[in-house]
C-alpha cells in the first residue's frame, strides 16, 4: 500500500512534468520553501509567473499552468 504523502509526492512530480516544470520554476519553488512561509490552514496557491503551486494547509497537493484559474486564497 501506497502512502498518503508517497501518493502527493508522485501526484506532484507527474503533474511537474505535465506542466513542463523547468529547472529555473523548480528553483524558484525551492527558495520560496526555503524560506518557510506562512500558508493558511486550508486551500492555497502560489503563483510564481510561469506555473501555480497550490496547497492545502502546510502541504503542497499540484502545480497548474500560468493562466489555469486557482480557486483558493494567496498566502
């Protein structure tokens, strides 16, 4: 059996090459982790110009394309 974060993180790498994720998106994801932000506690998205990332609480659940409408809050 499969667990639940395994799951979200397979969700996520396959929709990261789906959406044709670079390199330069990746990294920019990473320094915004790095620096710990504050999410709230339930739906949520990022845009980073080139792609969404969107999350529920403290954990990121997929990334959507530029102009793909997120129907969540910003941090």
């Amino acid at each position: 059996m499969v667990s639940a974060s395994a799951a979200v993180r397979d969700h996520l790498v396959e929709r990261m090459h789906d959406r044709n994720i670079s390199l330069e998106d990746l990294n920019q994801l990473r320094i915004w982790m790095e620096s710990k932000p504050e999410v709230p506690d339930g739906p949520w998205y990022k845009d980073f110009d080139s792609f969404k990332l969107c999350g529920e609480s403290k954990y990121p659940k997929t990334f959507l394309l530029a102009g793909q409408p997120a129907k969540v809050q910003k941090p």
